[in-house]
C-alpha cells in the first residue's frame, strides 16, 4: 500500500482523498517518491449564452483517455457542479457527454458527495451567528449573503425577520459565496481557520467587525471536515478524475481548490485543468489568481475548445475566439484550438482547419468527442503532447500585489478583454463603492492594493458590447465587494446583467 | 459474504445501507436467512424545556451495550440529528454522551453522510419549480415552505421577490418539511416518486394542483439516491447503531425511517429505537401514526428515561412522568422506569426507588451512563429481558382512518395528554382551518378523516398549561395543515409557542 492509500477512504461510488493531510506528509518528508505533474488548462470561446457549453468537460474527459491511450500518466481535475442549476435543468451537467462521460454523472451533477450542502450549511450557520450578535448588540448591520444550492429568482432579493425588522438581504448560489472561495484557495484547515475569523461579519458603530470576534471557529470547520476532501472519480475508459469545488467563473473566482490541483500533480504527469466559462473567465482567473498570487502552477499548455457555430455564426463576434487564442500565445503558454464538433458538421473539418490556418493558429485539433470520445483525438496530439513534454514547469509571472486596483483592474479590461484604459469607465457611484472598500481595509488595518481582483460579469460578454466595433469596446465598472477572508476584491464590470441566482428555465 | 453486504457501501467513517433494495431481496426470497426482531422505544418525560434532553440517547447506547454484554444481538436505530442546531450550540448533539457513545459523534451531529442536506435540496427545489409555476401561469401561490438547516429566527418569516411581488413566505427546518416525512415514511423510491407526486404544489384558480401535474419526478429522486440509505455506525463498545431522518416530534413525525427500522429487524434480535422529546411526542407518534397507520412494528417494552430532577423539581409537573409511565403500560407496553444520574446524585437511589414504588412502577433502572455507560445497566436488564424475549411481536391496535379529525385530536389529548374532549378547545379561526383542509382533500378526491394526524406543539408542554390543576388543564387547537403526499395533517395545538425555526441561543 502506497502512502496515498491512507488518506483515500471510500465515499459511496466516489472515493475522498485527503488532500491537506497527503501534500503536508510530502512536504514533511521529501523522499517519499512523488511525480511533479504539468498543469494544462482546458478553456473555451466565450459562450454565446451560459446556458450552452462548448463541450469543456467533454473535451477535458476525452481528451485525459486520448493520453492514457498513448501512454501517458494523465489525470483531470474537474469542478463540482452546482447542483442546483443541473438538477433545475437550467443547464447540461458538467460532467461531460457521451463516450466522454464519467462513470457517475448523475451523482457528480447532483451533490457528489456533499461537499457543496457542507458549504452551505457552514456560510448558513455564519449568518445565523451574525443574527445573533446584532441580538446581542455586537452587530448593527450583516455583510454576509445567506446561500442557496438551488437557484430561486425570488430569492435574489428578499426580506427577512418579515412583520418586524424587515431587513434585506441576498442570496446568492452557494459555489459563489467567501466561504467557497475560501475551500478553494486554502492549503489547511488552520488556513480556512484563519480566514474565517477574518471575513467581515458586519459593522458595529461604522466599524467592520470580524467574526472571529465573536465565534467559535471550530463549529464551522467541524462541518466542513468532509467537504474540504476532493473526490475522486473515473471516466468510463477507467481515467482518473479529481473533482472539487468552483464553479461560476463569471461572478467567483471559478477554479477547483488549488490543493486537488496539487494532489494531482503529485500522482500524474499531466493534470487537465477544466477553466470556464470561457478564456476571459476561468483560465483568466486560474492564471491571474491561483498562478500569480495563490502560488497555482503555470499551464505548461492550454487546449482552447469551440463549436463550429460559436466560432463562425455570430460575425461581430468572430474576433473572440482568435483573440483567446493569441491571447495565451503572447503568455507563453502553447494554446491549442480545439474543435468539438456537433452531429452533421463532419464535412466541415476541411474548411476549419483553413479558417485556422488563415488566423495563423497551431494545427486545430478536431472531433465529435461526444460521439467518438478519446478515439478521436488520440491520433492528433502530437503538438500539445511535445508542447507540454518538452519544456520544465513555467515559471509564473509576477504577482499584481500592491498594484493600484484601479490600474489593476484596467490591466485586466486591457489583457483579457483587448479593451484599453481610456476606454474603462466608471458608472455612478463606482468611486464612493471603491473609497468604501477602501475604507473597509484600512479599518482592518489592510491595504486594498494586496487584494487579489475577481472580475464578476457576465459569462457571455467581455465588454459592454462585445458586438461593437473593436474601437469603440469599453467596460463599465459598477461596484466593489471585498471578501476579507478570502484576500478577494470582487469587481462588477460590463453593463450586462450578472445573475447570481438564476431562475429556473 | 452474506446477501446484506450487497447492499452495503463505505461511506467516508460511516456505512450507508440500500435498505429498500436490501428489503426488497428479502421480501422476494422467503428462504433468505433473516432474523424478526424486536422493537423497543427509548422514550423520556416530558423535558422541562427542548434544549435538556433527558438523556434518551446516551441510554439508547448504553442500552445495547449492555443487552449485547448479556450475549444479545441488540442494535439501536437512532434519528439523524438536526445539524444545525447543534453546530449552532442551542442543544446538544444527540449522539450520547460519556462511556455512552458513539465512535465519530461529531460527524453524526454536523451532517452524518449529507442526507438532510439532500432532501433541504430537493424540498427547495420543489419549490423552485413551483415559483416557475406560477411564471408560467400554471399556479396562484406556491402551498410549500423553503427550508434550511440552519436555525434563524429570522427565517420565521420572510418575503421574497421582495422590491417586486413581495411574496410572503415562511422557512422551516429541513427536518419538519414533507418531504423529510416522505423520505421516513417510504419503502421504496416509487413511493418517494407517488407521494412527492402528490404533494400540493400551491392553487390555480382556486383549486390544488400536484407537484406530479408539472415536474419531472426524477429530478427530485435523483437528489435523494444517497439520502434514502441509513448510516451505519457503532457505539465506543462496537455495537451496531443506524442513523436515518426525524428528529423534531414536536412540530413533525419526529421518528426515524420504517425501513431503517425494518432493516434493523431483519439483522438484530432487539432493536432499540428512540421516541423523543417525550412520550406524549416521539412516542406517541410511533405508535398512533407508524405503527397504527404505516405498518410499522408495535413495541415489546418501553425505557421511559427521566432525570431525578426533572421528575421532582417542580411540585406542579411532577404528574408528567408517571402519566407517560401508567399510559404505556395501559396500552399494554411493558414500561420500564430509567432514572439517568447526574454526577452527585449517585445518593439518591434509594429515594428514587422508593417513590417509584410507591407510584407503582415496575423497578426502576437507575444509573449515571454518561459515567458508566452499559456497565451501570447490565445488572439490572432481567425484567426487560424477561419482557422482550417471553412474548411474541404483538399485534398492532386498529388504525384509526376514517374516525373524524376532530374525534381524532380529542382522542389524542385524551389518551397521550390527560385532557378529555370537554377540555379541547377551538381557537378563532381553527374551523374555518380545518373546512380549508376538508375543502383542499375533497378537491384531490380525497377525504381528510383518512390522513394521519401529526400533533404540532411544544416539546415541553402537552396541554395548555401542564402546571395548572388536572381538572383545569386544557387543550386549544389553532390550524390544520394537510400534508397530502405524506398522508398527514398536521394540527397545531395547546397555547405553546413552537418555533419551526429556532434563533441560535
């Protein structure tokens, strides 16, 4: 029994690895034999609605088989799901299609093994407690959102204590909330520890007050003991699958915790990361968050997945998908078009791959990986598998921390979105959002500037009107929201709607 | 390996049991060898308030220890504990205490394997659809509550959408809601599926419409494939101990699932099941709603568990407990008196035995079990033993469907409160309630006399004022809910505050 087994238990038809308790024993003891696995993002097109994937998880599935089918030690680290969303029928399950699938789909789309319920129960409970201390006048105002795993429309705005208080408030899906963010971005329990006890639980008297004023820490991670473990899972070829927390790209910060990640690279070669919504969302989080201020791995590759349609129906927004494409290139990191066709669309590979060449792309890779799975990408990663074998692990560049966030934020608008300065705006009451926030921090003795940016917007847009001409693209910015705990700024920018809880369709 | 382990799987520390499939192979293999055990109920006096236990659990452990220390295949099946409310510190887990124990209490307090966090999901998915419903005109209002599993007492009553349509609405916890009593009351997913079907859903046009008029059921059952399976653990000593659904006797059915019991008694020789708070509340409701109406096993023996000083302390409830004590044995339930010690009182005993003596108990069980655990009882079992083994399972009373609802409460208050018919009384507005109900039935084509009925009140009182005379005592009866998918109505009565929804204390 190898020493990994002790931190695997059983989990009904998935298997739980604990993560923080394995990387702490290779850490603590350098010889133990280990791999150091290269990371590879598996991004996408922006989509044309949330609603409609580009095929990222089926691609991630087939493609984790294609390299096992050529001898290579590869494995996948997915994101959970939101159950909800899935169950609501809003929205396919993320756990791929097909002959890419999982062995267990439904159980992946429809709670794994309640890691998310856990969360949920645990940010429940610490609005419970903020309750209480404005019962007990530790409190005046709460500045922690209640959560849902199922989406509600009515939820979005609601009124609790009814008859009496009145007070308002939000609720927002649970995979967005601080104390996911927190599960993702923490390397130990001490470290979610510590990062509870530093999350805003309202004011009192105009100042911020933390809830480890006044909570006993260990009734939150008592409930999250199970839930901070990835699980472990396999695709029908029998390929190894990591799966936990983050999605919602678009209004969190949308990556699995950095700890599957690593877990993964300490078993495998390659480890598949899946980043959406699409390049503007997930892999600019992974790479502008986990990479450089988390210390998350550098992709050594990125394979970047489209439809035939997306690419080519809508022509003011054709420019999206090379835009990612070269986008990553000018990082350094090796990007491959991918894409994944539909039924009936089999004659159209010729015509694509000029379409790629014409844009100056590497080699396309092409399938219907819904029908053909791992089959059909098998013979066509050549490129990506020398891209990714031939270089050492990427050094990440350097960390935006101190950056004004203002010019933080325009450098984002700038490189993600291809909109410059000049054209970043700012909407009514933006300014005084940003002095309070600012305020906030240095209440907490902190300094804005160190925060780590989360851009919230739609998942579908970049801009304000990705439809425009490239000169006259701009983005708005509407609001800030610090997340303390999480060493997280969260920036609402483009004017498209962002609904953090969906109704259902 | 035996046909049982089949249908067994590791779950993290626990075991989970496909209870419905494992049932379902002995119903149709008559040949199987199985074991017909027997049931016990752990009940309690009446608590002096819900958050002081009397320590049924703590006896329910130390109960089989000692029955398994006397070579008796004993196992105890308790309900899941309502996590919230024990992570939120306003009661103690219900996981025993002491040598009286189980082996991972924390994990069976915050969340076991994530079952009532599944059922939370589907309920508040149910009413997600409804709210969709009522988008897509196909309802008026929306008939079923959100619910959570963190108390708040804000969530009494909320309004959502609110700035818009201001819905009134009320939160409940996950525990009380009906599908929870779907979950505890079936004996199989196809039942989940009918009796999910039938709940209402809300009014269009004044009449009910069905969950089963617009949803995909599967979605629904899909959320609970886990949740459906007991948890197996053990106590410190190793003796077998299921876990699954139904606390809160109070305000619901307050019992754990049929089948987890059946399951118990298809591998165990006693089955040790806890009816709490008090026997006018968890006991009351295993006999006159599981077993008269569901089929569930009548009792061979009763532990009715008291304090020393909950017995005595207050001259004016002192008549509580040798009335649940004498109404057990009246119903031919053998009763056997367990006095729980604190530390300090271990000089008591005499005293104690005496009273009990002179109140014409049969000879009390007494111990310190937190201290001592099953050693304290494995000496004094011989007349429970002699009870249990010496008679057949006895029959079950008649069922009760069909008798008026009214007759129905006032029956209850006779025979589980001491308050005859005389002395229940209707608050303004109960008979307009209870018309609605009889309305809302003959509208589904059903008759309401025909439902079981679930007393809602305080865990802490029977009548209106239990301190007041015995020929004064009364009981008010204040509104009607039918739940029709679980086939209960529930009625609210005394003049008791219940709260659905604690505040954190």
């Amino acid at each position: 029994m190898s020493v990994y087994e002790n931190y695997v238990t059983q989990f009904g038809s998935f298997k739980k690895i604990d993560a923080f308790g394995y990387l702490d024993y290779l850490e603590g003891h350098p010889d133990e034999p280990r791999k150091h696995g290269k990371v590879v993002l598996v991004t996408a097109d922006t989509p044309l609605k949330a609603s409609r994937g580009e095929g990222k998880t089926t691609t991630t599935i087939a493609l984790i088989d294609a390299l096992r089918a050529r001898g290579i030690d590869a494995a996948a680290v997915l994101r959970q799901p939101s159950m909800g969303i899935t169950a609501a029928g809003s929205k396919g399950g993320a756990s791929g299609g097909g002959k890419a699938s999982l062995t267990h789909p439904e159980l992946v789309d429809w709670g794994l093994c309640g890691e998310m319920a856990a969360i949920a129960a645990a940010q429940n409970l610490l609005v419970a407690f903020a309750e209480k201390a404005v019962d007990d006048e530790r409190l005046d105002t709460i500045a922690v959102p209640r959560v849902s795993e199922t989406p509600s429309r009515s939820l979005r705005r609601v009124r609790v204590d009814d008859g009496k208080n009145n007070i308002a408030e939000r609720v927002v899906l649970t995979p967005t909330c601080e104390l996911t963010q927190i599960v993702v971005l923490s390397r130990s329990m001490d470290e979610i520890s510590n990062r509870v006890s530093n999350m805003v639980a309202g004011e009192k008297d105009g100042q911020p007050v933390r809830f480890g004023d006044f909570i006993d820490l260990w009734r939150i991670t008592n409930i999250l003991t199970e839930a901070v473990k990835p699980a472990y899972t396999e695709t029908m070829q029998g390929s190894p699958v990591y799966v936990h927390c983050g999605p919602f790209a678009n209004v969190s910060i949308g990556i699995p915790s950095l700890v599957s990640v690593e877990m993964a690279c300490a078993r495998h070669d390659v480890v598949v990361v899946e980043a959406g919504y699409g390049t503007d969302a997930g892999a600019q989080k992974w790479l502008d968050i986990a990479a450089r201020e988390y210390g998350a791995q550098w992709p050594s590759a990125a394979i970047v997945v489209t439809r035939a349609t997306t690419w080519r129906d809508d022509p003011t927004l054709r420019w999206r998908y090379p835009f990612h494409v070269h986008r990553l290139e000018s990082l350094g990191i090796p990007a491959f078009p991918m894409i994944n066709l539909w039924d009936g669309e089999d004659d159209q590979v010729l015509e694509l791959r000029q379409q790629a060449s014409h844009l100056k792309f590497r080699e396309p890779i092409v399938g219907n990986l819904f029908r053909d799975g791992g089959d059909a990408l098998v013979n066509q990663l050549d490129g990506f598998v020398a891209a990714v074998q031939n270089e050492g692990i990427p050094s990440v560049p350097g960390s935006h921390k101190g950056m004004d966030i203002l010019e933080h934020v325009r450098w984002i608008a700038d490189s993600a979105y291809g909109v410059p300065a000049e054209r970043v705006v700012m909407r009514d009451g933006f300014s005084e959002s940003l002095q309070d926030a600012r305020a906030l921090c240095a209440a907490l003795g902190q300094d804005l500037n160190d925060y780590a940016v989360v851009a919230v917007k739609s998942p579908a847009t970049m801009t304000d009107n990705d439809s425009a001409p490239e000169e006259s693209r701009s983005v708005t910015l509407k609001k800030v929201e610090v997340h303390a705990g999480a060493g997280l700024v969260q920036v609402n920018l483009t004017s498209s709607l962002t609904t953090p809880m969906p109704k259902i369709v």
